[in-house]
C-alpha cells in the first residue's frame, strides 16, 4: 500500500510524517490490497474554542472496491493520528470480517443471492420539507465518481465504511440511479429514480 501523508495548511515535520506512513502500514496488514494507496491529511484549526479538536487527521483509502474513510480530532497531532489509525484498524477488520461472511456461502448473508434483511421504505413516505430562504444557497464543493452497478447490500456496506448518511448508487438489478439513507428511527430508506 502507497501511504499519501499531507497536510492540508501549512507543513509537517517529517517525524510526524514518518510516524503516520508507519502507523497507517501497520494498520493496513488487516486488508492490504496491491496497488491500493492511503491518504493521510492533517489540518490544525486555529480557532481558539477548538482547543479539544484543534488538530484533525483524515484517512481515505480503497480497499477491494470500498471506500474507507475515517476522521478524528484532538488536542495535538500525534493524539489525533493515534485515535485516526485506530478507528481505521476498526473499519477494515469490520470491512474484512463482512467480505469474508459474503463468501461463505451461509444462507442469508447478502451477496449470496439471498433475500437481504435490510429494512426500506417506500418512496412516497419520504417527505419533501423544503424550507423558503431570501438568500440563494451556494455550492462550495463538488465531488465526481464513477457509479458502477451494485446491490442495495453492496450500498449499505458503502456507505458505512465512508460513514456517511446517505450513499448515491446505479442499482444493478434495475438499472436506476438510487440513494440509500439512514433514517432518524435508526433503519434504512431507499430513494429510487423513476
């Protein structure tokens, strides 16, 4: 694995540096992918109410076709990346154990061909709140990637590793552009294209 450490204003020693290429190794042994890469960012907010959070590290890597993505804050640099690596360890020992499951064959383990557990709702229960403003809202980042076919199984995993709320997705059993969400009771929503 190829380990990207940066930081996102300013500079990093290079002990900090190494200390990060290492740290992130290490904890890639659980699923290491050839050719895959880890980016490690740093950012030091300067605001002095942060002063609990004023240093936040940032893992992303892809991993066998998934995303993982965690992020942590804390008080110094070295805190903020040892709490980072640790809840990345988490996320591929979950991502490996939840791979491994698909592959076994057991019955009722998604992507097996079995009918998954996964609790939708409907589309028409989804409201549109949208609220009146005087001023226009304003795009301040866009993101673009490649939509390639997978189940709602597939999605859900997604966007668990990102840890994101919700994840936009080309159904491959339909073929229409989806997006699977959490809702607030705790299960899952399914939004699809007509």
């Amino acid at each position: 694995m190829d380990v990207r450490v940066h930081a996102r204003k300013g500079n990093l020693e290079d002990e900090i540096r190494d200390l990060a290429t290492t740290k992130v190794l290490h904890a890639a042994r659980i699923l290491d992918d050839d050719g895959s890469f880890a980016d490690v960012e740093f950012t030091e907010r300067t605001n002095p109410r942060l002063s609990d959070g004023r240093f936040r590290v940032e893992i992303t890597t892809v991993v066998k076709g998934h995303t993982v993505r965690v992020e942590a804050d804390a008080p110094d640099d070295r805190a903020a990346l040892d709490i980072a690596v640790d809840k990345f360890e988490r996320q591929l020992r979950r991502l490996k154990e939840r791979l491994v499951q698909r592959y076994r064959g057991r019955p009722g383990v998604p992507g097996n061909g079995a009918a998954a557990e996964v609790p939708l709702i409907p589309t028409s229960e989804v409201a549109d709140d949208e609220a009146e403003t005087d001023v226009a809202p304003v795009v301040v980042r866009t993101k673009r990637f490649e939509l390639r076919p997978m189940s709602v199984e597939e999605a859900s995993l997604q966007m668990e590793m990102l840890g994101h709320d919700f994840f936009f997705f080309l159904d491959a059993e339909t073929g229409n552009h989806c997006v699977i969400y959490h809702r607030k009771d705790g299960a899952l929503g399914l939004i699809e294209s007509a």
